[in-house]
C-alpha cells in the first residue's frame, strides 16, 4: 500500500486534478486558520460561542466546510478570540512567472 503522501504526489501531476484542489485551496486554508486560531486560545466551540455569540453549531460547520462564512463572521470571529481579521491577495507563481 503506497503512502498518502506518494498517492497525492501522483495525483498533481494529473492537470484537472491539480486544478481542482488549487480551486479548493483557499477554503481548506479559511478551515484550518480558525480551527488553528481557535485551538491556540485553548478554547472549545462551545466557549467560542459563548465569547462570539455565534452558535456553536455554525462554528462546526464552517470548520468542517459545510458552511462559507462571511466576512463579518470572519471578523466577529478573530474578535472573540482577540486577534485580528488579515485577508491578503498574493500573486500566482507558476513555473518562476507570474500569470
């Protein structure tokens, strides 16, 4: 059995698969930045809710990709943790170049 990691490699090289999670990619980072957030307070998603007022139940979704969130809740979100909301457009490298 060939590890994830050897399995995903191959998949990249497959173009409309490379183009598929590059699409997704931003999500799953918006994913991971709260969860990562929220897990460096050392809080719970019930705490969070409690300090956000956002429900406890909308805070899973949006960690398990069920649910987008705005950007109000982005904000109301880094708030009830103390920090701050930072969206940045980087540009695209490919090959050395920029598109």
């Amino acid at each position: 059995m060939r590890k994830f990691d050897d399995f995903f490699e191959e998949q990249m090289k497959n173009p409309e698969f490379q183009r598929e999670y590059e699409d997704l990619q931003p999500e799953f980072d918006v994913i991971r930045a709260i969860v990562d957030a929220r897990t460096s307070q050392n809080l719970t998603q019930k705490q969070l809710a409690e300090k956000t007022g956002i429900n406890q139940a909308d805070i899973s979704k949006l960690e398990n990709g069920t649910r987008n969130p705005s950007i109000n809740l982005l904000k109301r979100l880094a708030d009830g943790m103390g920090m701050m909301l930072k969206i940045e457009f980087v540009p695209k490298h490919k090959g050395g170049h920029l598109d």
